[in-house]
C-alpha cells in the first residue's frame, strides 16, 4: 500500500519537475528578450501578482505558496541575467 502511494507521489514529482524545466526555458527566454530591450529583470507587479493569483486558486496555504514562488522566482531572475 505504502509502495502505490509513494509510486503515486513519484509520478507527480516528475510533472512538476517537467513543469519547472518548461519553466526555466521560458524564464531564458523572456531574459534574452528583457535584455535585447533593456528591460530590468526584475519586476516586483508581477511577481506580486502571480503569487496573487496561485493562492485564489489553490487550497495551498497562501505562506507555502509565497515561499515556494519567492523560490521559483529567485532562479528566474538568476537565469534572466
């Protein structure tokens, strides 16, 4: 029993992985284009914005969600410079 759940979680773990890698290659992209139109790199709207949104449509409690972007958005910026 225990084996399906973690099997379970293992496959989930894979797709958010998936996810964070689509991800990053967007987050390269709009820094190659952020950086050809002289676009700071860091924009605090929409991060405050994204974080916004996840947390109307999760049932994620709204502090996990804001580490786990402030995270997320840590590498973006690093990947965009």
């Amino acid at each position: 029993m225990l084996d399906r759940f973690r099997r379970k979680i293992d496959a989930v773990d894979g797709k958010i992985i998936s996810l964070l890698e689509k991800r990053d290659k967007i987050s390269r992209d709009i820094g190659k284009y952020k950086k050809r139109n002289k676009i700071p790199v860091r924009d605090i709207f929409r991060e405050k914005e994204i974080v916004k949104n996840v947390i109307k449509k999760t049932s994620l409690e709204p502090k996990f969600i804001k580490s786990l972007y402030k995270i997320i958005f840590k590498f973006s910026r690093k990947v965009q410079k």
